[in-house]
C-alpha cells in the first residue's frame, strides 16, 4: 500500500487540528497504508524562521515528503489562511515536492467564513508545489471537535461522515484497501 506523510500544521500542541488528522491516520491505516505522521510545530523555529535549508529537521521533513506517495496537509485557518508555521515549512521545500503526489487538504476553524480558505489558500500552493491530484479537500468547525484529556476527540457525527468520505475517498486514489465499518 501506499506510504502517507501526514502534516499539522497548528503551533499548538493541544490542537484540533493535530489530533483530527492523528484520529484520521487510524483511517488510513486500516485502509492498509503506511501513515508516517509530521507536527510542523515540532521543527525548531530557528530552521524555518532562519530558512536554514541545511538544519537536519529540515532536510529530514524534505525526504518525508520524497518518500510519500500521498500527503495529508491539516491546517488550522488563521485569518482567512492556512497557518505561518505551515507557510514556513513549504517555503523551505523544493519548489516541486509533490510532484507525482496525490494530496488531501484539510482545515479547522471557528467559522464557517473561513470554509474557503482550502481552495483559494492552500491549493494553490499546493498546485504550485506539483502535486499530481489534489482531492477534495475538507474544513472542519472547531465545535465539531471534541478533545479529550486522554488525547483522543470525538467528532460531530455530521462532521464524521464527511471526513471519512474525504478520506475513503484519498484512500481510494491512492490505492487502498475498503474498510467495511465507517470510524468517525
């Protein structure tokens, strides 16, 4: 099966966003891929504010994307836009790092006045970068995202349906396996 690099791209270690894409790895997973998961936030700041092509994070992050055969992208929307951090992190990439890659974007936010933020912020960056197909992405309210102290969360089961269709959807560009039960 294919090898998938997922991205959150939330500076927030308590984020939604991070763990809705932890909680949707587990979906890919038993579709039978590979989940390789990346917390851009993790990276030290000095590398991507410093643009130091050459810190180890950096180039160890630019060869997850050269593995992958397919990249979950999650970002939190901040003021009409994906994330800085995740902004940082692609800049730093080869101008074509998803060449041949099919990509998943997905967003969370606080208002639905943001829901367009994935097709006229983030893909076209994404388009840029060369991804081969970019499937329909997802935004996802933060209400509809429970966190739990244990790190899990609970989705909205309207919410829940659409990410595993999103999801099954990806999966089934990639290659993968059917899962019978659907997991929101």
């Amino acid at each position: 099966m294919a090898t998938v690099l997922s991205v959150s791209g939330s500076p927030s270690a308590s984020s939604r966003t991070g763990r809705l894409l932890r909680h949707l790895d587990q979906r890919l997973i038993a579709h039978g891929h590979q989940v390789i998961p990346l917390d851009v936030r993790t990276i030290p700041a000095e590398a991507l504010l410093g643009a130091d092509f050459r810190h180890p994070a950096i180039v160890e992050a630019t060869d997850l994307f050269a593995r992958a055969d397919g990249v979950v992208v999650g970002t939190p929307v901040y003021k009409a836009s994906y994330s800085g951090v995740l902004k940082a992190l692609l800049d730093l990439l080869p101008q074509y790092a998803l060449t041949g890659k099919t990509v998943l974007p997905l967003a969370t936010g606080g208002s639905v006045a943001h829901v367009l933020a994935i097709d006229y912020a983030l893909r076209p960056v994404l388009n840029s970068m060369g991804a081969a197909h970019i499937v329909q992405g997802w935004f996802t309210l933060d209400k509809d995202i429970t966190a739990h102290e244990d790190g899990s969360i609970t989705v909205a089961p309207s919410a829940g349906e659409a990410l595993v269709q999103v999801v099954d959807r990806f999966s089934t560009v990639l290659g993968g396996a059917p899962v019978l039960a659907a997991a929101s």
